[in-house]
C-alpha cells in the first residue's frame, strides 16, 4: 500500500476534489518525550514553584518551561550559540 492510498500527500482543493502530493501544513501539537536525571528534574520543578511563588502563579508547569525555552534558543541568537556549544561538547547527554 503505498502512502497515497493510505491517505498520506492528499489534500482537497476548494472545489472539493482531492488532489494528490499537495500536503497541507499540520497544526496539532507534537508530542515530545525527554528523560532527564532525577537530580535534574527536582531542581526543575523547585525553580517552577519558586517562580510560581513569584510571578503570583498557582504553578508553573515544567513542560511550559520547556517550551519557553525551546522559543527562546530559536529566538536568541547567543542563546543558540551557547546550547550548539554545549551540545558539542556532549552535553545534554544522560
């Protein structure tokens, strides 16, 4: 079975008929699983409640933490910079 007739690469254009190989942009959220040393993690999640305590919030969950992060190396340039480094470096590693 090849990935058209599953339903893969198929989009309809405004008349209704389906037109194969056009894809149309996903816009669902993406799952992403990371582990991390529990040492790690307890330090996270102590600066999500200080800052939660902070900013006046019932809670600050890790995974918004998370995505934060992720737009702030795509958005700082520096930022980037300094994570390619340490991933380099072999950092980020379990």
């Amino acid at each position: 079975m090849s990935p058209t007739d599953r339903g893969y690469g198929k989009s309809t254009n405004r008349a209704g008929n389906q037109t194969a190989g056009a894809e149309l942009p996903r816009t669902t959220p993406i799952r992403v699983t990371v582990d991390v040393r529990p040492h790690l993690h307890r330090r996270l999640k102590r600066w999500c409640n200080a800052t939660a305590a902070e900013l006046d919030l019932s809670s600050v969950d890790l995974s918004a933490l998370l995505r934060v992060l992720a737009d702030e190396v795509l958005e700082d340039e520096k930022l980037a910079d300094k994570v390619a480094r340490r991933l380099q470096a072999g950092d980020g590693r379990l």
